[in-house]
C-alpha cells in the first residue's frame, strides 16, 4: 500500500488544504492498529524529541531508558542534525534527487523529505514504515514541493523486495537513488539478514546510489547497554547494539564518504549544529556504489550546490 499526496503551496512552501485531509487517500489506507498499553519505538523517539504524539507508558520507559544512559536524552536530537547534514550533502554535493527514507518515524521537522525538497525542491522520495502510529500520521507526512514528489510505502525493512517494487511507482532506478536506515537496523538481529537486506536494496539501486546507515554503538559507551536491557525487557522490538568494525562491513563494496563510519556527531559538523554537540554513543556513515553517474546529473548537483552555498537553509 502507497499515498501520494496532493496539496496547494503557500509563500513557496506545500501544504495540505482541509479540503485535502476531508478527501479521501487514492489508495486505501487500513484503520491503524495502535496499542496504548505497550511501549512502541516512534512514540518514545518522538517523546524524547520534544513530540507529543505519544502516551503515558512511553513516556515511563523513555524516562528508564534516560535513568540507565543519561545520553538518551541527546540521542534523538544529534541524529536528527545528522541526518540533515547528510541530506543536505545528498542532494547538494551528490546531486541526488531520489530518496528512500526506510523506518521514517513519526513527522517531525528536519525530516528526510523536508530537507531534500528544500535543498532540490525537485527531489523524489518514498516514506517507508510500517508502524501502526507512523501510518496514522502518513498524510503529514505527504507533502512534497511543487515539483517534487513524496510517497508513503507500508512495509518492513525485512520486507526489501516490496519497498524496491512499490518505490518504483515515483522513482527511477536508472538515476541514483539515496537509501535511508535510520536506527532501524538494530532490530534485525542478525547480522546475515542485515547483509541480505543491504545487498537486495543496493542491488536494485544503480552506479552513483547512496546508502545512509545510522545504528547505535555497542563499544562507546556502557550505559547503553543497560538502556537496551531495559528496552528488551518491555518491547518485543529487540535492540541488538554494535561496534564499529561490525557496522563497517556492511559497507564492504561501497566508496565511504569521509570520514567513514564515525559517531554522528563527528560526521562534517557546522554551525547550524551548535546545540546538537553532545557526543552520542550512535554511529551514522555514507558510503557510494562506485560506478559512472550521467553528466546531466552531475551539472544538476553543482548547480544544487552552488544555490545551497549562497542561500544555505
């Protein structure tokens, strides 16, 4: 199942009109099963992000989870900053206009789509989740520029053959495409099916594709560790952490980008990352599919990146 939105735009920027939220969704969108007895991932990163999309027994365990590694509280915000950054990169620097945000989470600004279509309003990307409270937020999510387009897939991470097939309904798998796992692969334990995710989605992504990993750290700091005990003891989404050289492997293949797998906050910092500079036990890297990348796309990423450097965001 896929949403595409429609909206007007207001000041250059796109909106949903009540006339689009009253209308009903092109494709049927299911009755989100939602449990407010249980702890559930988007409601508790929301949480700590300052969100109020979340109940009273999420709240509870984000405040365990802050008591056992005081760094929880930072984790939220330093990845957010991250993922700016690296988008920012994307569609500058990299002159990428198609994005797969896979684990996107609960709207927020900053998000992937945001900053992509604010870099290059003419950026593509699908939103994919398949959390119930994510889904119950999937028209927020949809609001592309005007010449852009955003797209919402349900489906799982473990479900890669899906998120390629329904993907293609907006994107160009002959064009470089930037594929996004932000926190999600710690819920895949092992490290055999990371790999045959990674390669299933790398392997319809064409020469010049991106690939986004943000995962936390199994050897930067010990309180995270307990916080995932904790974690464990009251979800049935398992966290598993991991080190460095674990997480690099994943990349075997691919180009990195300096400076490699690094924690988050030491990945190209600048100025609009002032309040984010608490290091945080999470690594994030970007790595390219080597290959040749067509000239137009490249003219397109330079004139990108000069209109970022004169009016940055």
């Amino acid at each position: 199942m896929y949403v595409v939105a429609a909206c007007d735009h207001i000041e250059g920027r796109a909106r949903v009109t009540d006339e689009e939220w009253l209308r009903p969704a092109a494709h049927s969108v299911p009755r989100p099963r939602i449990d407010a007895s249980a702890p559930n991932v988007a409601r508790v990163r929301n949480y700590l992000t300052g969100g109020r999309d979340n109940f009273d027994v999420d709240r509870r365990v984000a405040r365990q989870l802050v008591k056992a590694s005081p760094v929880m509280e930072h984790v939220g915000y330093a990845c957010r900053a991250f993922l700016g950054r690296v988008t920012r990169y994307l569609a500058g620097e990299a002159g990428i206009r198609q994005f797969i945000d896979v684990g996107t989470g609960i709207p927020a600004p900053g998000g992937v789509h945001d900053v992509a279509q604010s870099a290059a309003p003419s950026s593509r990307v699908v939103c994919v989740d398949n959390d119930p409270v994510v889904l119950s937020h999937a028209r927020a999510l949809l609001r592309p520029a005007p010449e852009g387009a955003t797209s919402y897939v349900d489906a799982s991470v473990r479900e890669p053959g899906k998120i390629t097939e329904r993907a293609r309904e907006i994107l160009d798998f002959g064009q470089p495409v930037a594929i996004v796992l932000n926190r999600l692969l710690q819920f895949v334990g092992h490290d055999s099916e990371v790999r045959a995710i990674l390669a299933a989605m790398l392997g319809e992504a064409c020469p010049g594709s991106y690939l986004v990993v943000v995962h936390p750290a199994s050897d930067l700091d010990q309180s995270l560790d307990e916080a995932a005990r904790r974690w464990n003891k009251v979800s049935t989404a398992h966290v598993v952490l991991r080190g460095r050289e674990e997480i690099t492997a994943w990349f075997d293949g691919l180009d990195l980008v300096d400076p490699g797998v690094v924690p988050v906050t030491e990945w190209r910092p600048g100025p609009p990352d002032a309040t984010h500079v608490t290091p945080v036990p999470v690594y994030g890297a970007v790595a390219r599919k080597p290959g040749e990348v067509p000239a137009a796309l490249l003219r397109d990423a330079a004139n990108t990146l000069i209109k970022i450097r004169c009016c940055p965001p």
